[in-house]
C-alpha cells in the first residue's frame, strides 16, 4: 500500500499524529498536564546545576559510551547506578540498565521465553510489552483489564500444555492511572507452579511505595516478583530503563536480550544523573504526598465530565470517545493556556480516545483551579 493512501486512511479516522512544536521557554505561559514529569524534577534548574558543576571536574563523564554495554570502555558510571538500586531493592536481587522501557519490554520476553511458555497479559498493557511477547514467538493470551478471574482461568486451563507462565502486568496503567490488584497476583503465584510476575512499573518508579520504589517494593512479598522494570525517563527525570531481577536471569539476559546487546549504551553522564536523582528518592516523600494531593484535586475536578472512570491518581483520563473531537477539545483548551493532549487510536482502544491529565509535583492548587476554570469554559 502507497504511503500517501495509509496517511488518508489514519487522517479520514481522526487519528494522524504530528511531532508537537517546542513549547519551553518564557513565551510560553501553558500550564503542562502533557508530560510524565510526575515529581517536578526535569524542571528544577538548581538540581542541574550542581550537578554540572560538579561533572565539569570529572573527566570520566563522557557524552557518548560509543558501544553497547558488552564492549563498552567507561563502565564505572553504569555499574554504580546498578549497584545504588540493587541495594535499594535488596532481596538478593540485581539490575541491569536498558536504553529505554521499549528496550527493556521489548527485550526482555524474547530472552526468557520458549516453546514451554504461556505468556498471559493483561489488555492494556504497553506496545511495548506487547511487541516483546510478539517478538518471543511463543504462545500468550490476553485477558480483559485487571480481571484477575479471566487470568487464573487461562493459568488452570493451560496448566497440562505449559511448563511456564509469564503473567505480564503495569503496577500503574499509562493512560488509566488505575492499578493492578498485586496482593491478588501474589497469590495466583503462590497457587500455581511455574509461575513468573513480570511487572512494568514504568509510571510507578519515583512515585509510589518505599522511597518511591514502586508498588512492588510495598507489596506483602516484594521478593516474589521475578521482574520488575522501571524508568527514568517519568518521575526521575533522565533516560533509560532497569530490571530488578535474580542473578541467574541478569546473567541469562545479558547473553539473550538482543535490545541490550546490539544497542550502544548510554552515556556515562547521563548515568551519573540518573543516579544523583535515585538517591534522591527517599528524601522526596514531601513531593509524593502533594502530588497525591493534586491527584484528589485533579479527581474532583474531572469527576463530573467523566465519572465511571476517575480515580485520586497521578494520570487520569477525560474519556471523549472520539478523535477529531478529542483534538478539538485539546486545541480549545490550549487557547486557554492549558496544555493536555488527545490520546488517540491505536494508543488507546477505539471509541476511549481520551484527554490524558498527567500531574507533576511542582503544580499548585491554584493550578488546578486553573484547570477547572478552563474546563467549565470549554464544556458551557
């Protein structure tokens, strides 16, 4: 099929994309719901600076590792954040950095899984996930969102057909802001042999639980779940991804994953960044609890335009059920100086196109009432 009919077809559906202008910068007076920046940190110019100041010194801070991590010259600055997390998480577990979440997720399944695996997913979890159990070429099932029955279903009828079960899951979900019911999935672990949790807690890192370690880390038995991965890239305000996982599939993985092992690593400093910020993480419980503050607000806000679906959470949807009106929608409240995008098909499952508010610590309630004050004028 011609390009140009594709394109037809996406802008005759409402749903053709274009890479967004800058919008940074004092002429810019938008109040941002758009981005994943959920403690305030990409934004905070005095963390910056001292931390470039004291990186100038350092001659080990390279700009480029110009080699994948398994050829890589300048390790040091990789290993100290692997090492920094790894004493964070405990339970005898380690970590390994992948460049992003995409490699981590779409790595990460095609390394561990064989022609003995049931991968058994939850419906709304990331492309990228979803891209990895594509890219493992063994057997999976989808169940319908957080229906944890539909799951052990799908387990208690394949126990005879599989040695192993991949039970693919987000703590928090991108575009719902709604959670994954962990006690429960603690306990199908417990009930059936061979059962592997992998959990993306992409937009839980730096946000939720101990220190900000995520869900996971808070659950009854955080040393049950065999994979967890985060990223840098939302609350802790760099770039990458990590797993904590066993040592015997850090090992494994470090042979297998072809997203880690044909991908130059990333550079030394932004590693040293990274790290500055995990450290930071137990000392930012005060920013956690004003965003949980926010998430209420921001609940009580879009609750009377959407209320089947708004929970208190960091990310939380305005369901519009339509594109070309979702983006109406999101081009009318930027004239009111409100910054929140239209999430569109195949992102989101048609006929839940959606506005997506995404809340940062460093708002306000005068931010929110902002907000409010926008959506009556938009809505009357």
């Amino acid at each position: 099929m011609k390009p140009e009919t594709v394109l037809a077809e996406i802008a005759a559906k409402g749903n053709l994309r274009h890479i967004p202008d800058d919008t940074t910068g004092r002429e810019y007076l938008y109040l941002d719901f758009s981005t994943n920046d959920y403690l305030g940190l990409a934004t905070d110019n005095n963390i910056r600076a001292e931390f470039l100041r004291q990186a100038a010194d350092d001659e080990s801070m390279f700009l480029s590792s110009s080699a994948s991590r398994l050829l890589a010259a300048t390790q040091k600055h990789h290993t100290a954040l692997e090492q920094c997390l790894q004493k964070m998480y405990g339970y005898e577990r380690e970590v390994l950095l992948f460049n992003s979440g995409y490699h981590a997720n779409s790595g990460i399944p095609a390394a561990i899984a064989d022609k003995s695996t049931l991968i058994v997913a939850d419906k709304l979890v990331h492309a990228s996930l979803i891209d990895g159990i594509m890219l493992s070429r063994c057997d999976f099932r989808r169940f319908p969102h957080n229906d944890l029955d539909a799951l052990e279903r799908i387990i208690r009828n394949n126990r005879d057909k599989y040695s192993t079960f991949i039970v693919v899951v987000e703590s928090v979900y991108s575009m719902d802001g709604d959670r994954a019911d962990l006690e429960r999935l603690l306990e199908i672990k417990k009930a059936y042999e061979g059962i592997i949790l992998y959990l993306d807690e992409a937009h839980a890192f730096g946000v939720e639980g101990p220190d900000g370690l995520g869900l996971a880390q808070g659950s009854s038995s955080p040393e049950l779940w065999d994979i967890v991965v985060g990223t840098f890239g939302k609350a802790t305000a760099s770039m990458g991804a990590f797993a904590v996982i066993s040592p015997i599939l850090k090992k494994l993985l470090v042979n297998r994953c072809r997203s880690l092992i044909f991908s130059t690593a990333l550079p030394p400093l932004q590693m040293a960044w990274t790290r500055r910020i995990v450290e930071m993480l137990p000392a930012l419980e005060s920013r956690r609890m004003h965003l949980r503050h926010l998430s209420a607000r921001l609940a009580d806000v879009l609750s009377p335009l959407c209320p089947d679906k708004q929970e208190a959470s960091h990310i939380q949807p305005l369901i519009i059920g339509d594109a070309s009106k979702a983006v109406k929608l999101s081009k009318r409240l930027l004239e009111e100086n409100i910054k929140v995008l239209a999430i569109r098909t195949p992102t989101v499952p048609a006929g839940t196109e959606r506005l997506r508010f995404s809340l940062s610590a460093a708002m306000t309630d005068e931010d929110i009432d902002s907000l409010n004050r926008a959506l009556i004028s938009v809505f009357a």
